[in-house]
C-alpha cells in the first residue's frame, strides 16, 4: 500500500476510491460480462495502432506479445459468452468444461449446429482466427510466459511476427466477435416468442415466410420450387420444412408476412377505428395550434387552458362509452407493443399483464392512453405486429387524410 500522511489510512495504489467523474471506471459490482469481452479486443488493437502510428520502434518486440495475447483472449471470452449464453435457454445441450482451450470452445459451438443461420456462418468465420492462435498457443500459456510449466521456451518454431499484418487481422476478427455477441443477444431474446424451430431461429423462420409467398399460393405449382430452394438454402429436410411453416402460421407477427391475420382477442376494427378517429381529430385540431394552447408559463390564456380541458374531458368520456374494460385493455395492448420493444407474439401476455393492472374497475380511466401523442401511429404498429394489417392500414390512412368533420364526438 502506499502511505499517507500522519495516522491515515493507507491509500490503494489500484482500487482506492477517488471522486473524478471523468476518469473513473464501473467494474465489478457495477461492471457487465459484454466490458471483458469488448475490453480485451479493444486494448490489442488500440496498443497495436499506438507502436504502429506512433512509430515506436523500441516497443515492437516488447508489446508484440501483449497485443497477440489480448487477442486471444478477447476470442476465448467471446467464445464462452457465446456457449454460455446459448446453454442457458437450452439452445446448446452442454457448456464447455473451464479450460482455456480455444479450439475445443470453437469445435463445441460449431458442433451444435445452432438453429440459428447466422451464428453457424459466424461461428465458422472465426476458424482461421481460432486454428492460428492455437497452433501457437493452445492454453493461453505461450502468450503470457517465456517458457511454458514443462520448461520449454514459448513460440520456439515462430520467429518474427509482422504488427500491421496482426492488426489488420485483429480488425476483422473483432468485427466477426461483435457480429456474434449482438447475434447470440438477439437469439436468445427471440427464444422468448417460442416462434423457433430445432433447425429455424425466428430470423431464419422470417426470411423463409419472406420466400414462401401469399399463404393463398401455397398450393400452385411453382410452390414446389419455393419449396425446395427454401430446403437447400436452410438445409431442411421435408418435416423440417413442415415444422417450419407450421411455426410461421402460429406467430402473428410472421403470419402476416404470408398473407395471414388473426382476430383481436375483445377490440373489434370498428370499435379500435372510431376511438383513434376520435382521437385524431382533437389531437390533429390542437397540433395545428399547438403553440397557441394559452401555456405560455408568463403569459397564459386561461380561457384556452380550459377549452383544451373541455375537449380532452369530451374525448375521455366519448371513449369512455364506447369501450369496456377488456376492450380498453386491447387497445393499451397494441399501443405497447408498436411501441416496443414487444414482439408480435407477445401480444397474449401483455394484454393479460393490462387486464391485470386495470383491477376490478368495471371502467377503467382511459386518459392516460388517450393522452399519447404517438397513439395512432403505435396501436397501428401494434395492429399489424399482432396479426391485423387490415386494420393497421385503415388506422394508418387516419393522418394524412382524417376528415374532422365526420370525426363527430358524439
């Protein structure tokens, strides 16, 4: 510890705990998995780019080593966030035993082909990286100390090593490990809708509803080959196929990717229609005059204050009329989900979650739904995540076209 003066307490040379809100660094206790595996690869190239641009010729043998050890190591945490993560929502039947092999990691992520196209296609990008360094170093070892635990000199067959070269190669692998850490997040996030198949994420099962067609055509004659380009391209055999499309025709959000909609579990279209054009039409009036609603802190006009009172109250209480509790409830569902960030296939719990806060008032406040001023655009997003492009549609053409005349709120 290094001293202080008189009787004080010693101060940390590392973790003492300083009051500089520019310098200081959250670790630990306030520290995320995501700053090793971003860290370690962060610091091999800015030290590589630092002897390279900084001309510091000196440095080139004693940082040659530090640089290619950040590297692998950055690769062998990516590799373990990666594994760690898939196992713990079942996508990778096993984790990998804590060693510091990088390609046994690599070979047991690649070996559970996860049903997932671009995790495989990055997990097989990362081989040339993975089979170099542990060529030269095969348990992190060799990077780290001179002479490996059996007393043999470390890099005994590598003599020179060029540092633009590892740079460079540096760059594009840590465009491949950010590639599969936002990948994995993404997966496992989707892993939440249940809309996967053991070969077909969510995003595959997209990209196949996007090729597959109108549902309405699935029985033409071309759809075979729809078909059979689908299978090679994902590799599917014709029950995974079937498993496939069977998922996209459950999933809301998917299903109207092929011409498919489903029902709103209480909100009708003509009811979800007349609010939002009610709605519409005193929001779209007082955006017009938005700067003349008598606010002015130092200057207000109580008599505007009160009209834009008077009009919100008759909008709350038209509304109020119209919908019933489940149906209000609805309504709050969609907004939330266009809002995001919900998947369609949420749409089930977070009505049930709406319907639950509402309590047991038979006529719950709708004010504070009515009061967004994204409503129109979110519950339309929301109609067409949740399976109702019909509506979304009939919601959408509401904005540039709204006829406040016939807009009547009563």
């Amino acid at each position: 510890m290094i001293k202080s003066g008189g009787g004080a307490a010693p101060v940390d040379p590392f973790f003492e705990m300083i009051p500089d809100s520019e310098w200081n660094a959250c670790v630990g206790s306030q520290g995320v998995e995501e700053n090793y595996v971003d860290g370690y690869i962060e610091a091999a190239i800015e030290l590589a780019s630092a002897v390279i641009d900084k001309k510091l010729y000196a440095s080139r043998d004693t940082l040659a080593m530090p640089i290619l050890y950040n590297g692998r190591h950055a690769l062998e945490l990516s590799l373990k966030f990666a594994i760690n993560k898939l196992h713990r929502v079942g996508a990778l039947a096993a984790p990998h035993k804590p060693d510091h092999d990088i390609l046994s990691h690599w070979a047991h992520l690649r070996d559970a082909k996860i049903g997932d196209t671009m995790i495989r296609t990055l997990v097989d990008e990362l081989e040339p990286y993975v089979t170099s360094l542990s060529n030269i170093d095969n348990d992190g070892q060799e990077l780290r100390y001179a002479k490996t635990q059996a007393g043999k000199k470390s890099l005994q067959t590598i003599a020179l090593v060029n540092l633009p070269h590892i740079r460079k190669s540096l760059d594009e692998m840590a465009k491949t490990l950010t590639r599969l850490k936002r990948r994995v997040h993404e997966f496992t996030d989707e892993c939440s809708t249940g809309t996967f198949t053991r070969e077909c994420s969510r995003k595959d099962l997209r990209t196949i509803a996007e090729a597959l067609g109108a549902h309405k055509t699935w029985t033409e004659e071309n759809f075979v080959d729809r078909k059979i380009a689908i299978c090679k391209r994902f590799d599917l055999g014709s029950k995974e196929f079937s498993q496939a499309l069977d998922k996209i025709k459950e999933s809301r959000e998917l299903g109207v990717i092929v011409g498919l909609e489903q029902e709103l579990h209480h909100l009708s279209d003509k009811k979800a229609f007349d609010v939002l054009r009610l709605w519409a039409k005193v929001n779209f009036l007082e955006k017009e005059d938005h700067e003349d609603l008598g606010l002015d802190f130092f200057n207000r006009d109580f008599d505007k204050v009160r009209e834009h009172l008077r009009i919100r109250r008759e909008l709350d209480d038209a509304v109020q009329a119209i919908l019933t509790s489940n149906e209000l409830a609805d309504l709050e569902a969609l907004f939330y989900i266009g809002r995001g960030p919900e998947y369609g296939e949420s749409y089930d719990r977070v009505l049930q979650s709406t319907k639950a806060s509402h309590g047991s008032t038979p006529a719950p406040d709708v004010h504070q739904i009515l009061s967004k001023t994204s409503l129109l655009e979110n519950v339309a997003l929301g109609a067409q995540l949740v399976g109702r492009p019909s509506l979304a549609a009939k919601l959408r053409a509401l904005r540039p076209n709204v006829d406040l005349d016939d807009a009547a709120l009563s």
